[in-house]
C-alpha cells in the first residue's frame, strides 16, 4: 500500500472522523460547527480536520473571515477504488470456488 492510502485509512479508523465526513457531504461547515455533536473541545475537532486534511479528504474554504470546510470528494476514490479491486479479486475467488463445488455435485470434472 502506498502512504496516501494508509493515510486515508488511518483517518477513516476514527469514529470521530467518520461522522465529521458524513456532516461534511451534507455541506461546509465551520470548525464550532463540526464541533457541535461532540462531547469535546473544538481543538479536539481540530485536530482530527488536520488529520481529515492530511489524508486530502477535507478541504478549507475561504469565505471572508470564515475558514469553513468542506469535503473533496475525490480523496474518497483512493480507499473506494483499493476495495473495489479487493473485492473484485475476492468475487473471482468465490465464482471459481462456486464452478468447482458445481462439478463436484455432478460429478463432471472441472
């Protein structure tokens, strides 16, 4: 795996995170906004955007004095597009175990 794929999902491990994702498909939003669902301080919210951030999937928005985020979209292709390749290598597994059992019930070989 290369470092931007462990960064994307070392920031998806974090509950915290996932739901601070999941505020942000909905729209920007402020750092006090993000905040506002959890039990913890808005530097702690910081904390986990920066992390959010690293890992490209949040973006900061300059709207005058305001730096809301928002969520880039893209970044969710990396980890999306890893596991669809694993599962596509895992179906083929599974459709080639699913021919074999077959022949096994009818006795033809494979």
């Amino acid at each position: 795996m290369d470092e931007s794929l462990d960064l994307a999902f070392a920031a998806l491990a974090d509950p915290t995170r996932r739901a601070i994702l999941a505020r942000l498909a909905k729209g920007e939003a402020t750092v006090s906004e993000l905040a506002a669902p959890f039990a913890v301080s808005q530097p702690a919210i910081s904390k986990h955007l920066k992390v959010l951030e690293r890992a490209g999937f949040v973006e900061t928005a300059t709207a005058g004095q305001s730096r809301p985020r928002r969520l880039n979209r893209a970044a969710l292709a990396l980890p999306a597009d890893w596991l669809d390749r694993l599962g596509a290598d895992w179906d083929a597994k599974f459709d080639r175990l699913d021919a074999y059992l077959a022949t096994l019930n009818t006795g033809e070989p494979a």
